[in-house]
C-alpha cells in the first residue's frame, strides 16, 4: 500500500499544482482536516508560500459551495492547478455525491474532459462509486475494508491529500508505528495507552 500510495502521490503532483479540493464529510474528512490544523494553524494557507493548499468541502452549504466555484472560475487557469480528491467510505454520501457534481460541472465547463485526469476517487473496492469511477476511467485509491471512516486519516483518506500538500506522511507513518509499538508493550510505564 505505501509504495502504491506514494507512486499515485507523485504521479498527481505536478510544478503547477496550487490546489487540493478535498470533497468529503464527516471521518472521510475530519481526520486530514485535523492534521493539518494542528501541524499549520489555522492560517496555514497563508503562511505556507508555495504550497499546494487543500480546501475541504464538508458541508451541503449553498454559499460555501458557490464560493468554492467562483474561486475555482477566478483563480484556476488550467486542469493542473488543481485536484479533486473525492472521499466517500460507503460510496454513497448523498452530500459528497451532491458537492462534487457541482464543482464538476464548473470544471467540466471550463476544461472539458482534461479535468477527468485531475480527479482522485478515494473509496471502498466494489462500492457505487467504484464501480462507476472505474467504469469512467478514473484514478482509484482503496479504503481498506477493516478501517472506519473516522479512523481512516492515516489511510489513503488522510495520507493522500496531505503527500499532495507536501506534508511528512513518512513521518506520519514512522510515528504511527512508533505509538503501536509503545501501546503494546507489557511494561505499563512504557505504554501511554495503559497510563
């Protein structure tokens, strides 16, 4: 899995990359957008020069979605500025479903078929929207089926947009391991979950 992660990562990431449209709710959000919160601050995006910045699309919001496309219309000059991770475990979220339709067809207007080489579907093997990316053509990344939603930021959900956006997921993998080790230890001083 890492090595497949870390080919598609490269493969998507180009010089021109500015954006990362990470489309999802809930666990197949909350986790990245927490990560990187607490790595960046709140005003990361500003203060990062140089950087792909990812904008999370986590609500059904009217004005939230309308602003997202009259940015992408204003900022985005070509297809690869730009890339649309959509998440969904289930394949099913209505509200994801819904919001990447719409930004879309904004894309779709501007760019044509180009834009369909900057989507990432990131989703359950064999869901509807497998089924359906992979019918298309698309690039897929596999939720492992054992990984719940809200557990899944150091699964292709998390570890994928953050690659993108020049975070360490090396070091997100390292520290992981590190935590598992440490967790299963017998000597109760040593295992900060025991604590």
């Amino acid at each position: 899995f890492k090595d497949f992660l870390l080919k598609k990562i490269q493969e998507k990431k180009n010089r021109e990359l500015k954006h990362i449209i990470v489309v999802g709710i809930g666990g197949s959000n909350m986790g990245t957008m927490a990560l990187c919160r607490a790595l960046e601050g709140r005003l990361g995006v500003f203060l990062k020069a140089n950087v792909p910045k990812i904008v999370f699309i986590d609500t059904v919001s009217p004005p939230l979605v309308s602003q997202i496309v009259d940015f992408l219309n204003r900022q985005v000059n070509s297809p690869e500025e730009l890339l649309v991770n959509v998440i969904s475990k289930s394949g099913e979220t209505t509200e994801t479903i819904a919001n990447f339709e719409v930004i879309y067809q904004a894309l779709k207007a501007r760019f044509g078929d180009k834009i369909n080489e900057r989507l990432v579907f990131t989703t359950d093997k064999g869901s509807k929207l497998w089924i359906e990316a992979e019918s298309r053509g698309l690039d897929l990344l596999e939720i492992p089926k054992q990984v719940g939603g809200r557990y899944s930021a150091l699964s292709a959900v998390g570890l994928f947009p953050l690659g993108l956006a020049d975070f360490n997921i090396q070091g997100f993998w390292d520290g992981a391991g590190e935590m598992v080790k440490r967790c299963l230890s017998t000597d109760v001083y040593q295992n900060p979950a025991l604590i």
